[in-house]
C-alpha cells in the first residue's frame, strides 16, 4: 500500500500517473480529503469523471476498490451485510443431532463472523482484509432512508450488527460518494463530508485527457473533436455528451481513418457521442454543420 501523497501537487502528480487530469481546485480537495481523511462527496453531471476519482486512487494508493452502485430499492443486505441463513440453519440441525439443546448457545454458535455474509459496506471496513477505497457510486438513486444508515459509517467507519456486535475498521477507508443529482442527498451526508462540483473539463484539460486516454489519436483530429464537443455542450440537449463520449467518438474516428473531422464524418457517427434518438435528430445535418464550421474558427 502506497503513503499518502504529501502535497496538492503529489496529489494531482498520483491522479495523473493513472491518466486522470484534475483541475488544481479538484486536485486540493482530494488532497484534503486523504490528509483529514474525511469523506469526499463528487457531484456533478454524469459522464464529468466522477467515478473514475476512486478507481484511480485504489490504483495509485494500492489499495482494494470496494464498490457500493446504488439503486432504487436497495436494502441492508445487499449493501452492508446478511445472515447466511443456509448455512445457519445447516448448523443448528447438526448441533441438535449431535444433542445440543441450549437455544440459547445454538444462538450464540449461528450469529458469528463465520455466518455474516459482508456486503460492499461492510467488506470496506472489515478489519481483517487489506485498506480499500470505499466507492459509494449514484448515492442519489438509492431511496432517502437508505442514507440514514449510512451516517454511522461516514461519521465513525463503523457498522452495528444488532445480533453480532460493532464491527471497526483497523485502517480508515478512503470514501469517495458520487451524485448526478437526479434529487437531494440529504444536509447530514453532506456536513460528513468534503464537497466538489466535477464539471466539464475545459477545452485544454480536455485535449490533455483525450491525449491520456486515446494516445492513438491524430493531435489535429483530437483537437477538432475536443471543440466540436465543446460547442455541443452549449446547446439545449436532453444528455449533453460527458469526457467518456469524447473519447469514444475520437476512437471511433480513428476507426474510420478520419484525419479530420467533416460534416459526413459527424452525421454517421452521432450514435457514439449522443445516446438519445431527438438529440440526434436535433443535431444532424445543418446543425452539425454548423457547429463544426464554429469549432474550426
């Protein structure tokens, strides 16, 4: 397991040697979240990287990534742990062939770590496995009570298990909890935490991401492809295309041996950088022409 960067610019240094380009205000909060380890709370518009912050981190900081993707109707037992109840009702007959009769020691003998089936909350802290960086992924999806239970953890990296005890971490887990603000998340898990809006990156930090993650892409063609998305993203959109869109179409173009971008070009490949159908049909044609002929001034 790797230390903990020093400094802001060790930071941003450990984001960029996994191909993340953080901005210096991006980079401080990190930095401050790992130094305070306190929680780092990352809102922002999906596709802007937010995810990518944790998995990045276990990999610099050599770390396991323990992910928790949240969604409408999650309970307890897929998020923090369950009782294997096979298994403990295997056991109380055994026991009761073998002649033990004591329910009270068979209640004992069944709600042990043995039994407890840990979840990706619970696996985050247990105390017995390696350090991780804990990954709370579209916090905003899961119902409201769901983030009651979660302020016992973020406040102490603990979880009560009323049948087994408080289970306590030895090494505080680095948290990272995303949101693409679909509601909410409530005032209490925001005070646990360390805030940041991941925005659009800007044209520069954009063409430095594409050249990170796509090296294979022509620099002219890269740099055609990064103004092109960045006056798209200025227009009236249902789902305006995130960093992950920008490097799938400069490699799809690259598939398609374009050395330059051209309305053709753009209006066959729209699928790859838009996801929804009256997006598409809004942009084709004039009006990609229109924004490409913007971008190339």
């Amino acid at each position: 397991m790797a230390s903990l960067p020093a400094t802001v610019s060790d930071t941003a240094k450990l984001l960029a040697d996994q191909g993340y380009i953080a901005d210096r205000d991006l980079a401080t909060t990190v930095h401050l979240a790992l130094s305070m380890q306190r929680p780092l709370f990352l809102e922002g518009e999906p596709g802007t990287g937010k995810t990518e912050i944790a998995k990045v981190l276990a990999a610099g900081l050599g770390r396991r990534l323990v992910r928790l993707q949240c969604y409408d109707g999650m309970d307890m037992a897929a998020a923090a742990y369950e009782w294997d109840h096979a298994r403990q009702l295997m056991a109380i007959r055994l026991a009761e062939a073998a002649g033990q009769t004591d329910r009270e020691e068979l209640a004992r003998d069944i709600y042990t770590r043995e039994f407890l089936l840990a979840r990706p909350l619970l696996a985050a802290i247990d105390p017995d496995l390696p350090p991780s960086v804990l990954l709370i992924d579209e916090l905003d999806r899961a119902d409201e009570p769901f983030e009651a239970f979660l302020l016992e953890l973020l406040a102490d990296f603990q979880i009560t298990v009323p049948e087994f005890g408080t289970v306590r971490t030895k090494t505080l887990p680095v948290v990272v909890l995303t949101s693409n603000r679909t509601r909410e998340v409530h005032d209490a898990i925001r005070r646990r935490c360390l805030y940041h809006w991941v925005d659009y990156p800007d044209a520069p930090r954009e063409r430095a991401i594409l050249a990170a993650k796509a090296p294979g892409v022509p620099q002219a063609l890269a740099a055609q492809v990064v103004a092109f998305v960045q006056k798209l993203r200025t227009e009236d959109l249902f789902k305006l295309p995130g960093v992950a869109e920008t490097i799938d179409w400069a490699q799809a173009l690259t598939y398609l041996n374009q050395k330059e971008l051209a309305p053709a070009a753009v209006d066959e490949t729209l699928g790859v950088l838009l996801k929804y159908q009256d997006d598409i049909a809004k942009v084709r044609g004039a009006e990609a022409a229109r924004l490409l002929s913007e971008a190339q001034v």
